[in-house]
C-alpha cells in the first residue's frame, strides 16, 4: 500500500501554508482574490479532465455511489432527476437507517478530530481542497444535471467559486483561533511580590455540525459551513437536498478519503441522505448532540431551524431583491445587464432581482427623460432578445429544477395583474426535453401587497411604477426589512440620491450595486471581498464569511495555572 | 460658558489614542495589563477625592439624582436600601411614564449618534472612561450601599476593574470595526478586459440596545456591554436593577454630559427606573425596536430573554461552581485560600465556588494522606478563622445584598444534610446593623440532586464526598453542562489528572484554575486576559471580552459602485 508515502498533516499544513496566508490576506484586503480560476475552458484544471470526468459521470448514473469510507446498512435510491433530460439519476447512496447511529458516528468523529491541532485541520481541509479541483467537471455535470445550471454556471459555482469560498472560511476560521495565544505568562505586581499565573486558551469545538443543503446551490451553499465547522473541530453532518446529492457527496468522499489516509475516522464528515417521502432533518435538528446547524432553503423551514433552542444556527432564507432605477447614462446597457440578472439560471438564484422599481413619472437616461411605459418596455425588449438569443438563451437560462417553480410561474400569470412578457418554453437543442422557461414580466401596482411583500422563486420579475425615486426607496427598504433581502441594485446618477440609497438600505441591511452595466451582474457574490446575505435582515441570519461565521463555532476557554 | 473649549469628538480620539491602542495590544496580548489602578489607598485618585466624594454620596442620600440630562415627566422614589445600615438610600431619579417615549427617544437617539464616526465614538466612550475615574469613590460608597460589598471591593469591582473592563469592550469593539477597509478598489481580469468595482464596507449597528441590571454588581457587570454598544453605534437604555441603580445612574451621567458638550442627543444612553411592583424591563425586552439585550441575573429571567426572538442577546444567568479536590503541596495554603473564595462577598459573587467534591478516601497532601474528613475539617477550620477574625472578616465577608439571601441561608440548613458550618453573623464594629452571614458549610451526599444541581447563591458551600477524584470530575463537568458553571478551582499535583480536568471541564466550557493559593482567587476574572462567562454552558451565552461579544452588535453592509 502507498499509506507511508502520504504525508502526514502537519505537512500538509506546511504544504497548503502559503495558500492559506494568501486568503487571509486576501479576506483583510478584500481586494480581487481567486485562488481557482473560473473558466472551464483551456487546460487549467487537466488536458482530458473534462472528457475523463464525463466518462465518470455517465458511469456512475444507474449506479450506486461507493466512492464514501462512512459505515452503512443499505442502499438509499436517491430522487435525483435531470432538469435537462426529465430522466432519474438513479444513484443508490449508503445509508444508516436510524439517526441515532449518525450521531453516535458523529459523536465519535469528535474525538478522533480533536486529537489533530488546528494547524493539521486546516491542512487537510486545504488538502481536499485541492483533490475538489481534480473532479470540477465531474462535479460540473453532476450539479447540471441536478440543478438545471447551465454547465458552465454548474462548473463555476460548484467548482472554483465554491471552492474559492469554502477556503475563505478554512482560511478565516484558522485565523480566528489564532488571534490569541495558546499561553501565556501572566504577572501581576502586588507591591511587594508579584502574582504569577500560566494561562492558557483553548478554542473548543462546540459540537456535532448540521449542513442542510438546498436543491440550486448543492456546494456553493454549504461549502462554507462545512469548511467552517470542520476547522473550528466540529464533525459534519451534511444532509443534502434529496434532488441533489450527487454533487456534495463528491466532495465528501474527497474529504473522507484524505481522513482515511491519515488514519483519522472518516466519520468527521458524514454524508446522510434522505427522500421527500421520508425525511430525517427534522430528527437531525432536534437531536440534543446536535449544536450548530448550517441552512440553506425556504423561510418556513428556516424560520424553525433559527427558532430551535440549544442550537447555533447559520441560515440563507429567501428574500425580495429590488432594483430601484432613477437615472443612467447608459439605457441599453443597463436594461441589458438587469436582463441578464433575471435570466441568469432561470431567476432561481437567491440573488437575483424581482421587485423592480420605477417612477410613473420615467426616469432620465444620459439626460434624456424616458417615459415608465418606454422604461419598462426597454426592459421587457431586452428579457425578450436574450431568452430568444439562440446562443445566448439556452446557456444563460439553463433549466427549471423544480416542477413547482414551473408552476408558480404559470400560477402568477393568473393573479390579474398586468403581464408585460409571458413566459415561454426555451429552446434548448442540447436537451430538447429540458425543463425551461423564460422569465415572466408582470406589471404590479403597489397595492398588491401580496404580491410584491412576498419571494416568488424563478423568472417572476414585478414592474412596479411608484410615485418617485424616495418612494421606490421607501418600499425597498421595507419589504426588505419585514420579507429580507439578499440584494438591491440601483441606478442612478446623482450623488445625493445614491447616499440615500445606500443609507436608507442599510438600515435594511441589504448590500447594494450601483449602476452595473457590463459582465458584472448583482447576483454574484464575490469570494474573499463579498459579504454574501448580510445576516442583519430576514433573508438569513448569517453571513459568507464573516468573523461570526466561524467564531459562533467554537468557545474560548481559558485555563490558569498557579506559578507560586 | 466653557462649551468652547471643550475638543470635538475627533480630538477626543487622539487624545485617548494611546489608552485605545495599549489596550488593544493588551486584549492580544493577553498578559497583565490594567489601565486603571486597582488601589483606593494612596494618592492614585486624587488627594482628597475619598474625603470630598464622602461628602457628595451623603449629600445625594435622600434627593433627587439631578445629574442626567436626559428628558423625564417625573421622578421616581428607588427602593435601593443600604445592607449596612438597613436604610433606604431615598433617591429619587427622573422617568418617563411610558416605554413608548423611552424607546421614541433611543430611535432618535440612533440618527444622532449615527452622525459620528466610528473615532468619534471611541473617543468619546474613552473620554467618559477617564471622566469616570473622577467619581471612582463616589460609585464605591454608592456599590457598598446598595450591593453590600465591603468599600475596598466597591471601590476595585466598580471602579478601576469595570472601567479596564470597559476600555477592554470599547477597544475590541474599535478593533472589529476597523479589521476590514472601508473602501477598496476591485479589479477582476476577464481576459481582453477588466471589470472594476469601487467597494465600500459599513459597518452598521443593530439598533437600540438594553442592558437590564443585576443587584449585586451593578456597574462591573453592565458597563462592558453598554460600552460594546454604544462603539458599535447603537442607542443604550440602561435598566438598572431596582435596589441598585446609583453607582450606574453615575456612569450614565459622565457620558451624557460629555456627549450634550459636544452637541449630541444625551438619550444615546438613558437610564430607565423602574420598581419591584412596576417592573418595565418585560416591556423594554419585547419592544421590537430593542434589537439588542445585554442581561445579568437569574436564569428564570435569563432564559426568558434568551428565548425572546428577533433579539440578539448577551447574557450571564447562574452556575453551579466546583472545586475538584485531588491532591496538593500545601494544605493549609489550599484552604485559606478556598475559604477565602466562598467567603469573599459572602459567596454573593456568580465566580464563587459552591461545590467542594473531595474524594471519600481522601486526599493527598505534600505526600501525605489525610482522610476525607479531616480534609473537610480542614476547609472548615480555615472558613471559621477567617469569619471570625476580627480584622480580617468584615471586610471580606461584606454585607448580604438581598433578604432572599439571608432567607436561603436558613432555608438551605434545615435540608436534612450534615450541617459542617453554621451560618452567623459577623460582626461589623462600623455598621452594627449589617445584614451579614458567615458560610455555612453543609455535607452533600451525591445522591441529593436537589442541592447539588441547583445554584444557592450566597453564603452556603456543599462539601460532596466522591468516589473518587474521577468521579468529582465527571461529576463537576456533568452538573456544568447541564446547569452551568463560571468557573472551577482544582487543586493535583499529578500532571495526568491536570490534563484529564483540562480536557473534561472544556468539554463544558468551563474554565478551570489549578493550585491557586496566596492572594488570588478563582472568583477573580482579569481584564484584557480572562474570558469572563465563556458562553458555551447554561451559565450564559455571552463573554467578557470575546469577539463576538461585539461583533454580534453590527452587521457588515458591502456597497458596490460600477467604475466602468
């Protein structure tokens, strides 16, 4: 066997080193920062990877996953099915029938954990961050086909993005466990003679760590809580969405398999499926061993799993994203770039634009007054152009992953408002049977509370004509305030009134884009330079990668030694 | 008038640049380091501050507090009493009649100090710090008579050690909000091109914040949060403890005058009264524009604020405190110092030990054996010593703040455990109608959960016959996870027992001292180098100082302009 020729981790510390002070630095300096570059494209990540990796993939469809080191007693047939092709994955994943052997695992896993000092944490976790890179493609169809990302969406934000944010918080969770000293000589003059203690601070794992996944952002979404909780010494359990297992379950075999090899117990991550039919989160959630959970989903489920007592939670919700135009230089660029927001994956990125707000009175465009009615129309004009672009369309839409996100787009068409662009079926000559539809674009008055107070996921975008810029603000920051919001995006250009956007939203706690034209758009959130959900609104209550993202992880516990 | 020489907020800051700077490097640092000398005696604080300060607290005996310059509608007779002299204090303090115009005039509040900048702020809060320092008698005659404390202890717990412990919040919390820039230029390569983003970082407060008094410390306990706070930029309504509201309506009078001086709202912090028959604190906690609570005191009403939702909170309720017997070098120096621990402030302090676990075969010390219960007459002996000297006593043992304590003590002796120690009083030459109680040292068979498991604040220490030293740890660390501890004292001389206690007691967060003998004891917590509460058991869930402690004040707001 090759055991003796892998390094142990306190090499692996020393060879990841450098690569984690470059994210630290990065993190402080928030400038650009990419340790993985984005681009499927070109070589970088291997001159066949992608050919080889699709021959993987293909296998392992049908297939049982046995690529996992965890204890198991069956075969779960997971529920997966392509957006693209309507077709079941039809991939089995080991399973445990009964969570308390999960947490009894888990429970075991934290010994094992604690015995490596944060210097080998972090150099294993670095470690599998750089064995991630060797499967990107795998990991790219797997997220396509479960998803319905487009793949080079797919191979980003499952891949390098993920990647580069799971190391922001590897990074930033190193680095707040050695803001303080392991020990410390502490004297303290009595006059006469001085008092002396040896103190010492221990930064002790809080416990067993829940990662509940979602059925967009399989990796994305959970990387950072997983990498958080890992180097902070807590063990993992991550419960992926039942429609989209197969992406995450690479990433923890990779883990697991670098455990394995250093003889640590591959139970310090543990992957535990389940199906919509019978679900395990809620056991999971509620078991007492269970101390730090990591969500990513809906607002009723989150809504339970910030209200559960006992537990640190960490969750990504839904929110209402608004865009508030009063002005711009450029109208085609701007339209162009806010219709680029709303197609992108379909609108089903918890980023991504819906409540947009325009004066009835119009808007200036580089001096020019324009109507609301040829503001809107310029917007509908340009929805219209990329969802029928041939080349563009397809790959920017991609697939609808849910059957009910289709449906709530055909429901909404009938809630008698205005439509501006009805959805359309995209057509996609790659996958003929891909689950589509292009966004719909209704025109709401602000009446219709129950419409524009609330998140309608996927390509659902609300027109709404308002009495002025202050008017649009106002409504932003309320709904914002009472629903969440993840983003806003603004054009304007007067000073005075993008101080009082940016004031007035942050109050709402809700970050803010100004004026994006270009191939940069509001929905992405930067790596090492992006606060991801500000964690201050509804939307969520944590933050990618906050300091409290990862403290909350552990407790500080000093111990004092008499030296007399 | 002098208004005009009084230096603006940012010459504040440079003043006191030093002072922030020396504590930050301390908080790192974590070795001795006091800002504020400990010493009443000397000349430290001003020639004749002890005489003229005795003569301002009399004066203030029986009159209305004019000090504040907040609004009020009436003034409200406190029912703060002097444990010494059994007296009421008759102060009256101005209040508003409704939490509705408390809370109107914190919102207000939040603009006016929203317009400072973070420097701004700092140099106020440590400019108040320093002008604090100017009354640091005063506070202790006021802490003596409302808490019970001796003056040596008022004068150190409210004044020099709150004032470090202050500095230590306001310090951290500048250092928080300064660790990411607040402004960055971003500039991704895209091949051919850049994109370029302007990135603007806030970091913006939560909103009004609470802090809810204890009674028997009510500035040591409260001022960290308070000043965590209002550096953070939020709002502070300060509701002290009904019996003990002077020694903090003085810290609430230095800051508002300093900001009224430099013509900011003084309702930035406000001090809030209220009565045992109207309480308003309920009220104040479930406002839903206190975002932030700040509580010391039981865990009745500890939980309560814990479970409140859509609050972040900062709380330290009641622990269950061991000392771990094994063995030591010095038996007489452990029990001197043991019995000096419980009876510091008649065991009224949340650090205080109350369970003594020594194993039933005895312990080891410098090599010999003693018995179980010549250990325990040992402990005994040293508590009666030092209750009964005449010099010595008073002093340490203090007065008993609340008739509840006094009612416990005697309730807790007719439990049907072997009484080791009754419970006098102890004679005070300078107040000879103190309410005072010496310990009492009860036998606590194992078997009663009832004693064990519960805290009985004051006066009363059980003494807990184990198996043997692994069964005192286990049992120490079980009662902590499940009611909470702030500390444990353990005395071994074994290295492997030392470790074992380490590794047992963190998995409960709790802190442990080894061997402490002479003059220091577990009860003592040091600023800028003891985490105060670790927050990780039942005990509480915030701590004196850590990072989150601050940061949990603020949210992280990201702006992005488009430079394209």
């Amino acid at each position: 066997m090759f055991d003796t020729l892998i390094s142990g981790p306190a090499q692996l510390f020393e060879k990841h080193r450098d690569m984690v002070e470059r994210a630290i630095e990065a993190i402080y300096s928030r400038e650009f920062y990419a340790q993985y570059p984005e681009s499927p494209s070109g070589k970088i990540y291997g001159e066949t990877a992608a050919e080889t990796q699709m021959g993987t993939f293909n296998s392992q469809l049908g297939a049982p996953f046995t690529r996992l080191k965890q204890d198991f007693e069956g075969w779960l047939l997971a529920r997966e099915k392509s957006p693209y092709t309507l077709k079941e994955l039809e991939i089995s994943y080991p399973v445990l029938h009964d969570v308390n052997s999960i947490i009894l695992r888990a429970g075991n896993a934290l010994s094992s954990w604690k015995k490596t000092s944060l210097e080998e944490r972090t150099g294993i976790l670095a470690e599998s961050l750089e064995q991630v890179k060797s499967m990107f493609y795998e990991i790219a169809y797997s997220t396509q086909h479960t998803t319905g990302q487009s793949f080079v969406m797919s191979f980003q934000a499952s891949g390098p993005h993920a990647n580069d944010r799971a190391l922001e918080a590897l990074a930033l969770g190193y680095e707040e466990q050695k803001r303080f000293p392991t020990e410390v000589h502490w004297e303290k003059p009595m006059g006469k003679f001085n008092v002396v203690l040896s103190k010492f601070y221990k930064a002790v794992p809080k416990g067993i760590s829940l990662s509940i996944g979602c059925s967009t952002f399989p990796i994305w979404n959970s990387l950072p809580g997983i990498y958080a909780s890992l180097v902070t010494g807590n063990p993992v359990i991550v419960k992926p969405h039942p429609t989209a297992i197969y992406p995450i379950a690479l990433v923890v075999s990779v883990i697991q398999e670098i455990l394995v090899n250093h003889n640590l117990d591959p139970h310090i991550i543990q992957l535990a499926c389940d199906t919509p039919e019978e679900p395990v989160t809620m056991q999971l959630c509620e078991h007492p061993a269970v101390k730090l959970i990591d969500f990513t989903g809906g607002n009723s489920f989150g809504n339970y799993v910030e209200s559960l007592r006992g537990k640190t939670t960490f969750t990504e919700k839904a929110g209402v994203n608004s865009v508030i135009i009063d002005s711009c230089k450029d109208l085609d660029g701007m339209m162009q770039n806010l219709a680029f927001s709303v197609s992108l994956y379909s609108g089903q990125m918890c980023t991504c634009p819906q409540n947009i707000y325009i004066p009835k009175t119009g808007i200036t465009a580089n001096g020019e007054h324009i109507s609301f009615e040829k503001t809107a129309e310029a917007f509908v004009h340009a929805v219209q152009t990329l969802a029928s672009n041939e080349k563009m369309g397809p790959g920017t839409l991609g697939a609808i992953q849910s059957e009910n996100t289709s449906a709530r787009v055909k429901d909404i068409a009938s809630k008698g408002v205005k439509i501006l662009l009805n959805s359309t079926t995209v057509n996609n000559p790659e996958f003929p049977d891909a689950r589509t539809a292009s966004p719909l674009v209704l025109e709401v008055p602000v009446e219709r509370k129950d419409l524009i107070e609330g998140e309608y996921f996927g390509p659902i975008v609300f027109i709404i004509p308002t009495d002025s810029t202050d008017h649009s603000i106002s409504l932003a920051k309320n709904v914002a305030i009472e629903h969440g919001a993840l983003t806003c995006s603004a054009y304007t250009t007067h000073t005075e009134i993008m101080e009082k956007i940016t004031s007035e939203m942050s109050e709402a706690y809700t970050p803010v884009s100004f004026n994006l034209t270009g191939p940069i758009w509001v929905n992405q959130s930067a790596g090492f330079s992006d606060f991801h959900v500000s964690g201050g609104n509804p939307a969520g209550n944590a933050s990618f990668t906050n300091p409290e993202f990862v403290l909350k992880r552990f407790v500080w516990v000093g111990i004092r030694q008499n030296k007399a």
